[in-house]
C-alpha cells in the first residue's frame, strides 16, 4: 500500500498541494492529517484541509486538530500576506466540509497511529513543529516507532524567510523546533536550499487550470502566492513548491543528489540568530564524513523535475 504517512499542515497554499498530491499518489498511504496554527490560524488550517480532502475524494482521512500556538504559550502570528486571508489565497470557493475533525488533540492522534503501527509510519511536518514536539512530550517512546521525519523546513545557506537566517515554521516555533532536531529520529530536513529552487512556473499552471477539479482549484489558489513570489523573491510570477517536497522526500518519489547526514541544532535564544537551523556542514570539503550520532539528512540537492510530476499527478486527478 505504499509509505504510511501522517501529514501535519499549517493549510495555506503550498501545503494544500502537498495534502494533493500525498492524497493522491499510489506509493503514498496518507493514513492521517494533523493541523497545527502557522501560515493561518488553526481553524481555518483544519476546515482547509478537510475541504481539500474532500476535493481530491479522500474524505476518508481523519484529521484532528492541533496547536493554536506556540508551544510556549507566547502569542501566534500567522502569515496571511502570503497565503491569503482564507490561506486559499484569497480564492477558496467557500464550501463548507461535510465532516468534522476527529473528536482527538493532534499530538494524540499522531501518538495513536503510531503505536498501531509501529516502524512504519512517516510523520511530515510542513507547519511549525507545535504539534511535533507535543507528540514527544506525551510519548517519549516515539522516535523508536516511527519510520523517520521527513519536514518543511529551516535552511543552510540559502537566505532565510522571515529573518535573514531564520525560515517561517522554524522561526514560529524554535522551542518546539529545537525539541523535534535533538530527539533520536532519522530526520529529512527540506529547507529553503532546495524548496526555492523547485518552482511551479506559468507553464505548469496552465497544465493544472487545464486539469480537473483539483488542479483548477489548485490553480486558482496558487495566482495570489506566485504573485507574493514575484514581489518578495523572484521578480517574476512563480510558486516555490515548499511543503510538497518533504512528502517526495519521505515517500522516496525524489530524486535526491546530495543531502549529507549532520548535526542540526536549533537557535531559540530570541537574539539575531533566533530560529536559524545550525547544519554542521564542515565536511563539505571532505565529502561529508560520518559525523557520530548524526540524524539529520539534509537535503542539499535534488532533481527539480520533483514539480512536472507533482502537477501532472494533480492535473489528472478528477
Ligand atoms: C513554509 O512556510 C509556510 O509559509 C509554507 O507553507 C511552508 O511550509 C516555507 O517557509
Ligand atoms: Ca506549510
């Protein structure tokens, strides 16, 4: 049935195609969603995602509720001026889900799904790490029972997105985040090295609006976001894919070309440095010796042709 999986999202806009296309592809067994706040509040990422579910016809994945914050209590700030104010960028088509979120906490759920299989499931994180770092708070046990963590986010030497070091889902939640980089699991970090250099041009736009259902929604939310991107980043219209490339990742749909297993550690000191993800990358040199008790396989670089088979698969979904 293909890699278990548990996809926790912060629902704006690139974390919808990454519910698409983990929804859709069959090497991928989405066997839940977790919501956590982020690019929008947590609410609103819970009533997104079930509507995207509901679009691709899976609306038989539970999904259950997160944080609403961070992990520290401190206040949430969301990020509506790339999303959109409904995180759809602007262009959801208001329909309300026919379900609910399932009547469990988010870090519940994942702690449940995993014991019911243990070794096999894949936890993906493309929001802040909230809910994450709660899971291992309930269950200090887990990182021996899952598969590995394949998340969105941080970055090496790319320039970050919120500071000049720091990435957003690192940065709104470093506590957490720095609680999620030093547990023992395998982790596959997908940061700002190789997300922003996997775009989804006007070219592949017009295949999707081309497309059925899924595709020409996922069209339609995607005009406002590129638009962001050419403002804040490229300088012309295009979308970086972000979330969808550590479901590729985890799945082992990505074609991945250099991503060395280092030391990673999180700065959540609230100075300058504040939610920087610190990658031991001495070994450049040297191509990267072992380092003792490494974890985390950064993802340096991949095969960007990762975005023509994302859109096609959506593309040509109902
Ligand atoms: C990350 O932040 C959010 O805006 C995106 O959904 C992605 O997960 C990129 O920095
Ligand atoms: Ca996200």
């Amino acid at each position: 049935m293909g890699t278990k999986m548990i996809l926790d999202c912060d629902t704006g806009v690139d974390d919808t195609m990454a519910i698409m296309y983990a929804a859709l592809h069959p090497e991928i067994d989405l066997i839940g969603m977790t919501t956590v706040w982020g690019n929008v509040d947590v609410p609103l990422a819970t009533r997104n995602t079930l509507r995207v579910l509901e679009l691709v016809g899976r609306g038989d994945v539970p999904v259950a509720q997160g944080a609403a914050g961070p992990i520290s209590g401190g206040p949430a700030e969301f990020a509506y001026e790339v999303h959109g104010r409904d995180g759809q960028g602007g262009a959801s088509d208001g329909a309300i889900p026919a379900r609910a979120a399932e009547p469990v906490s988010a870090p519940q759920h994942i702690v449940d799904l995993v014991r019911a299989h243990p070794g096999e499931v894949w936890l993906v994180p493309v929001g802040p790490l909230t809910n994450i770092a709660a899971a291992l708070a309930i269950d200090p046990e887990l990182p021996r029972l899952v598969a590995g963590v394949s998340l969105m986010g941080g970055t090496t030497a790319a320039p970050g997105n919120v500071t000049p070091v720091a990435e957003a889902n690192i940065w709104h939640d470093a506590e957490a985040a720095a609680a999620v980089f030093r547990a023992p699991w395998n982790i596959i970090m997908a940061g700002l090295d190789v997300t922003m250099r996997v775009i989804i041009t006007p070219e592949h736009d017009a295949r999707l609006a081309a497309g059925g259902q899924a595709g020409r929604y996922m069209s339609r939310i995607m005009q406002y976001y590129g638009e962001f991107y050419r403002e804040h980043a490229f300088g012309t219209w295009g979308c970086a894919m972000h979330d969808t490339i550590a479901v590729a990742a985890a799945a082992g749909t990505l074609d991945v070309r250099l991503a060395p297993v280092v030391h990673v550690d999180v700065d959540a000191s609230g100075g300058p440095g504040h939610g920087q993800t610190i990658a031991d990358l001495r070994g450049a040199y040297r191509g990267y010796p072992e380092q003792e008790g490494a974890h985390c396989a950064v993802l340096l670089e991949i095969d960007g042709g990762v975005a023509d088979a994302v859109v096609d698969l959506i593309a040509a979904a109902p």
